[in-house]
C-alpha cells in the first residue's frame, strides 16, 4: 500500500523535484564560481574584508530557493489532488482517511528535504574549499532558517492547497506568509542562531495541518 | 434478500437552503437504483453522503451495515466510486492507474481491466488527461471491474458521453451487475437509456421525492395523455389526480397515475371542452420529463 501510494506520488513531483535539484544544483555552483571569481581574477582582500569586517552575505541568491522548492513541490502534488476534487478517489481507497493523507505528506517532505539536503550538502562542501571552518559555520546558522522556510512552506502549502474554500485559503495564504516571514527576520549573518530548535518546533506544529483540511472536506466543506 | 444500502431519515441543508428532508430509501442486493433528478436535485450529496464525504444535518446511511460516515477499509474495499465526468488521476497513464490500485485491493482483477483497455485505441503511454470522455469512462469502468466491488457507486456516469459510448457503459455495467448479482446506485440527470440498467428508480425534484419505485410498475401506471381543448385560453388547475401539466396554445399534456375514464370524469366534471383524447406511449425520459416538468 506504501508503495502504491509512493508510486502515484512520485508520478507527480517527479519533474518538478528533478528540475528545482538541477537548478539549485546551478545556483549553488554559480555562487561558489562567483566566490573563486572574487577571490582570483578581483580583488581577493577586499572580498575578505567584505565577508568579515562588513558581514557581507555572499550567498544571498539562496535565500529565497528552499521555498520555492517546499512550494513548487506542494503544488504539484497536491494541485492534481484538489482538481475535479480527485482527493475524493485518494479518500476513497480502502485505508484510514487520516494515514493515507499523512503518507503523501510523508514523502513530499521527505523527497522536499531531499532536494534540500543535497543544496546544503553542497554548499556547505564546497564552502569548506574556499573558506575557513569559521565561516561556513556561520553560512550554515545563516542558511538553515532559509532551508527550514523550505520545509514550512511545503507543510504550509498542502495545507493551503487541500483547504476546501478559497475564502479560508486565502485567509491562510497570508497567515502563511506572515509565518513564513519569521524565517527571514536576521539581518546579519548567523543571527537566527539560537532559533533554529523553534524553528524546528513550529515546523512540527504545522506538519500536521493538512489533516485539518481533510477533516473539513470530510464534514462537508465543498 | 438483505439491503446493501439503507438510508434513515436523511436531512441535510446547505446553509438555510434545504436539499432534503427525511429522505428513505434502500437497496437489495443485487439491485440497481437510478435516482433520476434535475441538476440540483440533491443527486450528488446523496453520492457524498453514502461515500462518508458529507455529515447529514440528521440521517444517517447504512452502506453494508457499517454507518457510512465511519466506513472501515473493508467496507470501503467493497464499494466502487465513480465520480461525476468519469474523474480519475489524469496525470497517469493506463498501465500506471491498474499498478497505483492494484497495490490497494487483495482480490484485484486485472484481465477484467486490461480486457476493456484492449477495446481502447490509446497508446501505451497516453495520459489519461489526453482522453476522450467515452474513453475515460471505460478507464473509470475497468478501474471498478478489476476492484470488483459488491456495491457499485456511479455519480452521473452518463455525463459527456456520446451514445455510443453511453449505450456500451450501460450494457456492459449491466451485463457485469447481473452476472455477479452486484448492486448499484447511480444518479443521472441524462435518463435516456437508463431504463435499459436501473431496475428501481427514485426521482428527485428540488426538496422532495416525486417517484420511487420498480422502473417497469413507473412506466405502467404512469401515463401521459393529450387534448385538445376547445377554448386556448382556459386555464387548468394543477391538482388531483394530475400529477403535472404542459400546455402549449390549446394542446394540453396530462400526466398522471390515473386512468383515461378518471380523467375524462375530471375534465367532464371541471367542464372543460375538449377533442383528440390520447394516451401517449412513454420512454422512461418522456416520463421523467412529464413528471419533473420541462423548467
């Protein structure tokens, strides 16, 4: 049953996932090609002083790309689920409503996560080539909320996205939004440092969300 | 011979606007139900209802004696869901849709659904969304034979199909109900052809049920029949023992479970003038239509 439920999933974000990891894949060696550009053929003491006296974030371009890939991977799995109200036939299938809708959650997440792991991994990887161990700690206190951000907006967007009403959706999409907004509150590099484990928490409060949504389908919410 | 589905006093409203109230009925196994009604009629809460997807305001559903708004996975196994415009997960293909439901039902019959996608002129790689409507129904179809369910959901199958296509869906449904003794509810609001699967049909108007009962006893003592009144102008009341009226200049439809002698004894004792009095045979639909009106 977990398979078939795999299967159909990855039937869905299958494109999607593999285009974001390319073009983050991109993005990521467009920064550190960036990085060696600075430091070789420019002015390498100006760029180090930039990162260290003036807290300059060189990797700013990533900000913004775990989102778009925690949304862009919700709406195409579940964008085909609310069309014709297909979530119906999903609800239908001979298993518990509520188990069901958490295995697809399940597995965006993980697939979302995925994505998101290798960008990291990348970035962290190929930071440790060009600078101290100091620095690409700091990058990662920097970039963790933004990859967190990710991972709320994929839980935030099934949500959004199963809710019956476009009344509550829209009303949830700037709940959302301001929630979201949380992610991107420091201003200087590693400055959400401490805030990460809440993050980590609020993330685990709407990761369960969507059964909400479920639950107002099923009473009738249409 | 045991109801597979029993409704209790159904009620249900959609803010102040009331679908129904206290509605009953119920299925014998191995029957077919056509509840027949207009678009709004209520067919479709009906569907959600008997589907759990939807809580009666009060009423409730019994669907193989479990309460359909707490169907278990078994129960849910046994009942096969067409849903309205033959909606399926459009983004698969044939062969991917078979393996994605095959991994839910135990018992699943795959050569009854690959026996019918032979039948289709779809390349193997054609997603469902690039179908036709005639062909999406025989993917929906084939879905619910390889399920080989005991009880057969069909919301408006006959929607967008073409007549061949239609005529195909109701023979073979047919064939397949009653070689396997499987009960069936479906709604429609296109009736033509319908008399050839449902065994009993419901009609519904808006708020209330006009008929209910074996589709052949309908048609028997249901009757339609047609004057010529002398003077256009008169105005006929509605009451009984018409069930409904058309009037169209001088020509007036009568339709009613009375018989030709009750009704001539009406108009004679209303005074009415007229000539050309004639009991029309009637399709299913032209009862349908007679019953629920043409607005």
């Amino acid at each position: 049953m977990l398979k078939a439920i795999i299967y159909k999933e990855w039937i869905k974000i299958k494109k999607v996932s593999l285009f974001l990891l390319l073009i983050g894949v991109l993005i990521v060696i467009g920064i550190y090609s960036n990085v060696r550009h600075e430091l070789i053929i420019k002015d390498a003491e100006s760029y180090w002083n930039g990162i260290l006296q003036q807290r300059t974030i060189y990797f700013s371009v990533l900000k913004f790309i775990p989102l778009i890939v925690g949304l862009l991977i919700a709406v195409a799995q579940f964008v085909p689920e609310i069309v014709d109200k297909r979530i119906k036939l999903t609800l239908h299938l001979p298993t518990n409503e509520e188990t069901i809708v958490l295995k697809m959650v399940l597995f965006g997440f993980f697939c979302t996560a995925s994505i998101l792991a290798v960008f990291m991994g990348m970035f962290l990887g190929m930071g440790s080539y060009f600078f101290p161990q100091e620095i690409v700690w700091v990058s990662f206190l920097t970039t963790a909320p933004w990859f967190l951000a990710g991972v709320a907006a994929y839980f935030l967007v099934s949500f959004i996205v199963l809710e019956p009403l476009w009344k509550q959706r829209i009303f949830y999409m700037l709940f959302g939004a301001a929630f979201l907004g949380i992610f991107f509150k420091g201003r200087f590099p590693g400055s959400n440092e401490y805030l990460l484990w809440p993050f980590v928490g609020l993330i685990a409060c709407i990761s369960i969300a969507t059964l909400f949504s479920i639950y107002r389908f099923r009473k009738g919410e249409m | 011979m045991e109801n597979v589905v029993e409704c209790i006093n159904l009620t249900h409203y959609y803010g102040k606007k009331m679908v129904y109230e206290n509605l009953n009925f119920n299925i014998k196994r191995g029957s077919i139900l056509g509840l027949l009604g207009k678009n709004g009629a209520g067919k479709t809460t009906t569907i959600n209802i008997i589907n759990g997807f939807l809580t009666p305001k009060s009423g409730k559903c019994m669907i193989l004696g479990e309460d359909s708004r707490y169907l278990s996975s078994k129960t849910k196994a046994q009942i096969g869901y067409l849903i309205e415009g033959h909606v399926q997960y459009a983004f698969m293909n044939i062969y991917q849709i078979e393996k994605f439901y095959s991994g839910f039902f135990p018992n699943w019959k795959r050569e009854a659904y690959f026996d019918l996608m032979a039948k289709l002129k779809v390349t193997p790689k054609q997603k469902i969304s690039t179908m036709s409507c005639g062909q999406r129904s025989q993917v929906a179809l084939g879905l619910i034979l390889a399920q080989d369910p005991e009880l057969l959901v069909l919301d408006d199958f006959t929607l967008g199909l073409d007549p061949g296509y239609r005529r195909l869906f109701i023979d073979y449904l047919r064939d397949y109900a009653k070689e396997t003794n499987k009960t069936i509810f479906t709604t429609s609001h296109i009736i033509q052809d319908m008399e050839r699967l449902i065994d009993d049909c419901m009609i519904m108007d808006y708020n209330r049920v006009l008929a209910y009962m074996p589709v052949k006893k309908f048609l028997n003592e249901f009757k339609e029949y047609t004057i010529e009144l002398e003077n256009p102008d008169i105005e006929v009341e509605l009451e009984k023992p018409i069930v409904n009226l058309e009037k169209m200049h001088n020509k007036l439809e009568i339709y009613t479970y009375a018989s030709p002698e009750e009704i001539k004894g009406y108009l004679d004792a209303k005074g009415l003038a007229y000539k050309n009095f004639q009991e029309v045979e009637m399709s299913l639909e032209d009862a349908f239509i007679g019953l629920t009106g043409k607005y």
